[in-house]
DNA sequence: ACCTGAACACCGTTCAAGT
DNA sequence: ACCTGAACACCGTTCAAGT
C-alpha cells in the first residue's frame, strides 16, 4: 500500500487491527515492546514477534534500536519516564517516600520491568535523572552529602535490585552519545556529582584515588535495618 | 568405577586435561557448571559448552538435569550450601548479622549468583533451608513473629533482589520430588511454617483467607531505612 | 542405565539488495 | 532513508538409537 511516490497522504487502510505503516520511529518501537511485555510477558518478546507485532520485517527494527540490548534499555526508560514528578514540601522524608512510591508503582505497573531492570541496570539518562531528583530530595531537604550517598545505596536494593555498586553499575552502551556528553554529566545530573565528588577520597595506604567501599555500604544498610526492628522491638514490648 | 564391563578399574588416561569419565551424576554436572560461570562467565554458559567442558554430549547432561532451569537452579543451591553455619550466640541482632555477611560472602565469590539468584528465585529445599535459619535466630532471641516477618521482607532485596513476595516466589519445579513432600514442608522448615501461620489472616471485608500485603511490607522496610537515617541525623548533626 | 547422533524449532544478527 | 529476504551461527530440546 502506501503509495508514497507522489500522493500527499495516504489514508491508512484501518482494517487491519494491530495497524503498521506510517514509519516505525524509535519511540514506537519502544511503546510497542512495552504494550508487547506487558500483555504477553518478556520471555515471548523476541526481535521476531516484535517485528510481527509492528507488521513488519525483524530486521526494520535495527534502524531504530542497535540491538535487544539497546531495546530492553530503552523499554526501562519507558518505564522510569512513567514515574513523572512528585509534589516537594522541602522536608526530605515525606518527598522521598512519596517519590519512591511513585516508582514502585511504575514498575508494579509492567510486572516484567524490575527482573530487566535487575538483570541490566544500564545507567541510562532516564535513570540517572530519576536518581538525581531523588538526591536532590536529600539535600535540598539539608541532609548532609555522605549520609546522603549512604542512603542511597540502601534504598539502591529497594528500590530496585542494584546489587552492589551504585555508581559502578554497567555505563549506557558506550558507543552511543553518551561518550560524546560525557563531561556534561555532572552538569546535567549535578547531585549525582556532588555524591561522587563527596564518595571519592585518597586512600591513605596506596595514595591512590579510591570510591566508595560497597561492603562499608551493605552494612550500613543491614545495620540501619536491624537496628530499626531492634527500636521497634523494645518500644512495643519489653518497655523498659 | 569406570571398565564396568568386566575388569576391576581402568586407570583413566590422564592425558586430557579436563578429565572426564567415571559417569557423570548430578553433583558433578552442577559442580562444573559453578566453575565454568566462575570462569567464563554466566552468559558463555550453554548447555553445549558445558557438554564440552565435561567432555561428553550435550544430550548426556540431561539424565542428570530436567532442563537448563533446572541447572541453573541447581547451581544457586550450590552457592546457598557453601553459607555454611555460623556460630549464634542467642542474641538475635550479632547472629543474624553474621549470618547475612556469610549469605553476602558466598554470593560474592560466584559473580554471576546475585543475577541467577535474582532472575529466577526457586524456592528449592537449600533455600527454604537458609531462611529457615534466618528466621530461626530470630525468634530463638525473642523477637515476635510479626516483626520477624516484617524484617524478613525487609532483609530480602538486602540478601538477594527478591523484588516482591518472599513466600509468592515460584516454588521449585513443581513436577519435582517437590509435591510429593509438600506435607513434609512445615515439619522441615517450621520456622518458615510459623511465619505462615502468623502472616495469614481473615479478610474482614471479603472473609477469605489473605496472605501477606506486599505493599505493606515494601513500607515498612522504606520506613524503616528512612526512620534510621532521620535519627543518625539528628544524634550527628542538630543534636537538640 | 547411561550415553550418542541427528534433527527440529527456535534465537539474534550480518549482509547484500531492493525502493 | 528506510525496509526486505535470505542466510549464518548459534540456542535448548525431541526422538530414536546405540551399548
């Protein structure tokens, strides 16, 4: 169909149901994997289904995503631009929480995004913004930067599975444009600076540069757990 | 074993480095699975060349496991056994302590287990075994069952990225010698059992039985994380 | 009882070509 | 510039045999 030679705008034949045409676009590819997952789950997303889904051939897809990699990642930016703003009352502890239960629910919302979003975690601008605002919380809200970065690597497991290293987690796909903007980084994302600049310190013993100690920060996190229960524990029952 | 045909023992070649021979069996397949993922990393791992590893086809590793679900699961209960005790001292805050750091510590030597652990999180039998323990410690030192289910939720994306429902997480391969003791799972685990039993309560709206509120549960660990950072904020910094 | 060999139904992705 | 078609190098797994 399509007769694009010369025609100003060829009326969309609308009877078949999952319509194709008009151009893919990356953004529709995204949002047609997104509708895809969400309705058949992420095992059955395949380049091959996806391309069928859109009514076309697999390999039109490689115009607008790189990869399945490429794919999966921009489907998680999906996703995190679903979490939208949040009202802040300056006050760090409500407009945290309120935050990431906006984030939770964004991912409740695609039951597969937080087992992709595990299994990969690419920093991606999306992510990083998100991540930012919510240090922006902290701060803002007169947290000091350290306990700051701290609590950020224990909400990091909560809120979703970052296993260990916050900042160390799989750069976006290196080739892209995010080699070219690296040094507007700390500009875009001047929180997520801030933290970095803050976590970063000489070690004293080989005199070099070193980051933060992700085993100090696990046992931050298990210790403000278990220190909580603990407080909670006393106050309920023993009451001494 | 080997010359089961007649003669006693032939002394296997020795001259191929990756020795094979001598039968397979479960342990084995598994046990060269970890070292392989050690390796070579988890992606490089196949069925194929895991057969190649082994020297042996890559059909000969089925007798020994159901399917590669089966083998990955297989190999996340190696890990899970390697925990290993620790000691307890009846105080439930050092030993659980010590307990999740060992947890921590045997993920760590195998890279790719925190992705495996997280991508699939079977309920299988060492599993259920370590969180038995987990709980144990707890209320052997007097913690109630509610708060020690609370702190489990807690604990789980701490532990390992169990994203949501501890007890929701898919039980081992159905099929598998699973069913046939499922009646045999509270005397095994009964720590866990208690847990149950206290989590399940009457809806008052509906009168059906109802298992534990995930979202509930998401909040109190949330909570909990920023309660501790308030207060080592203001013991450290304000101190009015 | 355990291992083999060949085949099947899939993957993601490359390459050269079409319009 | 965008899409196509056919092919390649892989997967996990089945089935019917071998010993």
């Amino acid at each position: 169909m399509g007769g694009a030679t010369k025609g100003r705008d060829v009326v969309p034949d609308a009877t078949e149901s999952s319509a194709p045409r008009e151009g893919l676009s990356r953004t529709r590819v995204l949002r047609a994997a997104v509708d895809y997952a969400d309705a058949n789950g992420i095992e059955s997303l395949t380049m091959r289904t996806l391309a069928a889904e859109l009514g076309v051939v697999p390999m039109a897809l490689y115009k607008h995503v790189a990869n399945k990699d490429d794919l999966l990642d921009g489907m998680v930016e999906v996703i995190v631009g679903e979490i939208g703003p949040t009202p802040a009352s300056g006050h760090w502890k409500p407009d945290v929480r309120r935050r990431v239960l906006a984030a939770r629910a964004a991912l409740l919302r695609h039951r597969w995004s937080q087992a992709v979003l595990e299994s990969r975690a690419a920093m991606t601008a999306p992510m990083l913004g998100y991540l930012d605002s919510l240090v922006g919380l902290f701060v803002s809200g007169g947290l000091p930067i350290d306990l700051t970065h701290s609590v950020m690597h224990a909400l990091g497991n909560r809120m979703w599975g970052f296993g260990e290293d916050l900042f160390a987690a799989t750069p976006p796909s290196e080739t892209e444009s995010f080699n070219a903007q690296k040094d507007a980084l700390p500009a875009r994302f001047p929180n997520l600076a801030a933290i970095a600049a803050a976590a970063i310190h000489v070690d004293p013993e080989s005199g070099r540069l070193t980051g933060c100690d992700s085993q100090a920060e696990f046992e931050f996190a298990l210790d403000l757990v278990l220190d909580g229960v603990e407080r909670l524990d006393v106050r309920d029952g023993k009451e001494d």
